[in-house]
C-alpha cells in the first residue's frame, strides 16, 4: 500500500509524489472557485433580471432564494450589559481538532 503520511522514529513525512499532485490540485481547485464564484454571480444577475426563480437545464436546476432579513443576538451587547444573563445561558462545547495546510 503507498502510504502517503508516514511516521519514521517521530518524524513525520510525505510522500513527495503526492506533495506535487496535491500543489496542481490546489491550483486547479482555486481555478475553478474561481470560476464558480464568477458563474453564480453571472446567473445570480441572469436570474434576478429576468424575474426567474428557478432553472432546470440537463439535469443542472437553479432556485434563486429570495433576499429577507434575519434576527441574531448581539452576544457582545448582552455580554457587556447583562454579563449574568449572557452566563446563565451560555454554555460550552468540545471543538474537534482542525489542520490548516498552507502552500509556499
């Protein structure tokens, strides 16, 4: 089995093969955010002047959500004016561990 992450007497290593490809993967992904980034907004605009709501087109569908508004709590507001409240119904929960990859 090609192991791509490797531990060697507490070392750590990655399969060089694997660096490369992951290096033109990330390229091609930032590409394509990219691009998709600039589609939405292109059928967003596209949508929105000619008054649709949805789009079905090969098995690709749209829905164009209307804008609204939304309620949220001030939570620094409340923590400054009614810090006994804020404490009373706060409540603290476990965060899984996360891994942040940077390319150079």
């Amino acid at each position: 089995m090609n192991q791509l992450v490797v531990i060697n007497q507490g070392d750590i290593t990655i399969a060089p093969e694997f660096l490369e490809k992951y290096r033109a993967f990330q390229a091609v992904k930032l590409e394509m955010d990219l691009l998709e980034k600039e589609f939405r907004r292109d059928l967003k605009k596209a949508m929105e002047d000619t008054n649709r709501s949805s789009l079905l087109l090969d098995g690709f569908s749209a829905v164009l959500r209307k804008s609204g508004t939304r309620t949220q709590l001030d939570t620094k507001k409340l923590r400054d004016e009614l810090p006994d409240v804020f404490e009373s119904y706060s409540k603290t929960v476990d965060v899984a561990s996360s891994l942040v990859i940077t390319l150079e």
